[in-house]
C-alpha cells in the first residue's frame, strides 16, 4: 500500500504535516478529512519514487530517438479524451501507456508514471523526457497546471499537434510521388543499358554497319553504365554526406535553408510551410499563456530552418528592449546576400554538363564551357532573388493588427490557417504539372531508346533483303 505525504490545516489554522497509508489518493484525502484536517498538498511519498522507477526500468524496451509525430497526435488526442471525461491524470497515463506499443512513447510514458507517482507534477514529468516530450508540449501543459485548465490546453495541443501532421503529411505528399517515378525510371533504365543494349551492340558489331548517331551515344552510355555503376548509389550519399557536413556550421548550415528558400517553385513551399508551422506553433503557445519570449525561443527551437531561427531570435532580442513583434519581424525577414547559399546554386546548374563527363570524357572542353554558362545562370536567379523577404508582408501586418488589439493569437491562428491552404493548393498544382512533366519526360527517354535500336535494324534488314536479291 502506497504512503502518502500530506500538508493540511487544523480547526484552528495550524498546518499539519504527516504521513498517511492508503489504497490511493482519494482514500487518503477522505481518511485525512475524517481526522478534521484540510488538505492542501497531497503527494506519493518521494521514497517509493525509487521502487517504482525501478519496477519502470523492467518494463521498458530498446528504442532509440523520440517517437514519431503520428504517434504523439494519437496520444495527445486520447489523453485529451479522458481528461474531458474527468478520469486523474495519473489513471489516463498509465491506460494509454499500457496500450502503448513497445517503443520511445512508451518509455517516456513509463518515466512520466514514475516521476508523478513520485510527487512531480505533470510538466515537471514530461520534462524529464525530452526524447519524446518537446519544449513547446511541456511549456503549454506547464501553462495549463497554473491556470487549472488543463483539459482545454490538452486539446488544444491535440489540434496543434494534427494541423502540424496533417501540413507536413501534405508536404511529404507532395514529395513522394515524383522521387518514386525517378528512382523507378532510373531502375528501369539502369537494367536495359547493363542487360539489353549491349546484346544490341554485339549484334551490331556482328554485322559491322556504320551506326547513327544517337545509336553511338546509346551505346556510349550502356558503356559507361556497365564499367561506372557502382556510382548510381555512391554519388546520391555522397551528395547527402557533402550537404550534412556543409550543415554542421553555422554558416553552411544557413547557406542550405537560404538555397532551399530561393528554389523556383520548392523554395515557395518550404517558405510558406515555415510560415504555417512557426504561426501556428507561436499561436498556440500565446493561447495557452506561455509568456511571449518563452513561446518565441520555442518557436524558433521548433522552426527547422536557419533563417527563420535567425528571424525569431531578432524579434526577441527586440521584445526584451521593450519593441513590438511586427516591427522587427518586418526588419529582419531579408535575408542578404549568402555565399553559401550561392555556391549551391552554381554547383547545382553545373551538374548538368558535367554528366557529359560520364559519357563522353574527351568532350571536356565543351563541358567547361557548359558549366560556365549554367553557372552563370544559377547565379544570376540567387542574385536576382536573394533580396526577396521570407516573411510576407501579411504576416506583419497581421501580427501588428493583434498586438494592437490584443487577439495576437487569433490572428496568428488566421496566418497558420491561410499559409496551410496556400501548402495545399501548391502541392496539388505541383502534382498537376508534374505528372505530364514526367510522362513527357518518359515518353522521350522510351522514343530514344525505340528509335536508337530499330534505325540499325532496319538498316541491317535492307542489307539482307538486297543480298537476297
């Protein structure tokens, strides 16, 4: 049976301080009421804090990092389901955790039941499990204990935390299909130019005709494909090890969400799912009573991009010298000229003919040439582009027009919801064009293949019908 250490008053305003055994809490508090005492602080005894971590640790199973998001919006919405049904908090945890598949959730659960059980409230619990319990979800339950309401800060950290998933489901929507078509495409012709272009080739040698042209370069490709195709898988993880390593410093690190903010079309949708996360993120925090620089430090720790980390660390360094939001906000979102950010953009445009080098190395010169104007080019659009705010003109003005009126949540709420429409409308606009982007892309590939291998046939059939002849 559990002991429970209690503060209470007398009759006559003395305060009490005891220890007491019961079945669970509510027991306790009866018996200390039927003693003639009013309870003010009830809490497990810290001793038994030990023995239940123990028994904690035997439950828990190997997991490594944090769980995932769809994970937390189906916690976050049942917990928010039994609160509203009035179930303690510490009976709701330990539900959920034993439904909880084996995992990081789970873990964090057990250390949450452990560290309540053991007189730790229930922020000061989840804050002992980063791994799964965020900055930004320990500070608004933090903010509900103090203004007892719990319960609505419950759900609406379940409806922050599915407007989050359901935006970055979109995105990553939006993603998935054209990087599936590519990879399966360069599988595709991966096998035709190691397995069928180079019977093709023997039989063409056979006969000993002068191929076309684009016969040639078939063939010069399959070449290079069968003697170079261990550099299919090495030069995408190289790519990924060369950006992870540029992103370690600060600058680098800066430079690459810049790049990624400047793209043609993607750099519109990074920038507005930035928007829609950090204001909805911010909003949501501002609702719940998390003091202004405690939310801003949250949202930018939360924001994933270097640039808006940049702009939320300036309107706090504002904020605490007595400034507005909108003001600094405004004055900060340019980003300035990167070089970073640049070299991405001519190392990206480069790529293009330095593929030539693949095929045909001796064309070199040609390629340096090709390089120098592709360079030029990507340089150009970032120089062109560098100056352009990342934060629109709305999102000030609005953030400006709730600080005035006190509703600064409500109108950040309003710029996650509008900047969360535009994501979708421009994930669906990109899937439109990018679909027959990539039949016609297909379609050319298979006419260049069909084409390459039939003019020498055709040619190889007119010289056997004439023999014949």
């Amino acid at each position: 049976m559990p002991t429970y250490q209690f503060e209470a008053m007398d009759p006559q305003g003395q305060e009490i301080k005891d220890v007491i055994e019961a079945a669970t809490q509510d027991d306790a508090q009866a018996t200390i009421r039927s003693m003639g005492y009013f309870v003010t602080k009830i809490s497990v005894q810290k001793q038994a804090k030990g023995a239940a971590a123990s028994s904690g640790k035997n439950r828990k199973s190997f997991a490594i990092g944090g769980a995932s998001g769809k994970k937390m919006v189906t916690f976050t919405r049942q917990l928010s389901i039994l609160q509203d049904a009035g179930l303690p908090i510490l009976r709701s945890l330990k539900i959920l955790e034993e439904q909880s598949k084996p995992g990081a959730l789970k873990n964090g659960l057990i250390d949450v039941c452990d560290e309540i059980e053991g007189g730790s409230s229930l922020s000061e619990a989840l804050a002992k499990s980063p791994k799964v319990f965020d900055r930004l979800y320990v500070n608004m339950i933090k903010a509900g204990e103090a203004g007892g309401s719990l319960e609505v800060i419950l759900r609406r950290l379940a409806e922050f935390k599915e407007r989050t998933q359901s935006l970055k489901n979109k995105v990553i929507g939006a993603m998935m299909y054209p990087i599936m078509v590519v990879l399966f495409t360069i599988g595709i012709l991966t096998f035709i130019m190691l397995k069928i272009i180079p019977e093709f080739q023997k039989m063409f040698e056979e006969f000993g005709i002068e191929l076309p042209a684009m016969t040639k370069l078939l063939m010069a490709i399959s070449d290079r494909v069968v003697k170079l195709w261990f550099l299919f898988p090495l030069v995408p993880i190289a790519m990924i090890l060369f950006i992870s390593l540029v992103c370690k410093f600060r600058a680098g690190r800066m430079g690459w969400h810049l790049f990624l903010l400047k793209l043609p079309v993607l750099g519109k949708l990074v920038e507005k799912a930035n928007l829609a996360r950090t204001t909805r993120t911010l909003g949501a925090l501002v609702a719940s009573g998390v003091p202004i620089i405690e939310g801003l430090t949250i949202t930018r720790e939360t924001s994933g991009n270097a640039m808006f980390e940049k702009v939320y660390a300036k309107v706090t360094d504002s904020i605490r010298e007595g400034e507005t939001i909108a003001v600094p906000m405004k004055e900060h979102s340019y980003p300035g000229f990167h070089a970073v950010a640049g070299f991405f953009f001519i190392l990206t445009m480069s790529l293009p003919p330095l593929s030539v080098l693949f095929i045909q190395p001796e064309q070199w010169f040609y390629v340096f040439y090709g390089c120098a104007v592709m360079s030029l080019l990507g340089g150009a659009w970032y120089f062109l582009n560098y100056k352009k705010p990342v934060v629109e003109d709305l999102v000030v003005n609005m953030v400006a027009v709730g600080e005035e009126t006190g509703e600064l949540d409500v109108m950040l709420y309003k710029v996650a919801d509008y900047y969360e429409e535009e994501v979708e409308q421009l994930t669906d606009g990109m899937m439109k064009m990018i679909e027959p982007l990539m039949i016609i892309f297909l379609g050319l590939v298979v006419l260049f293949i069909v084409a390459s291998l039939f003019m020498p046939l055709i040619a190889i059939i007119s010289g056997l019908t004439a023999n014949k002849k």
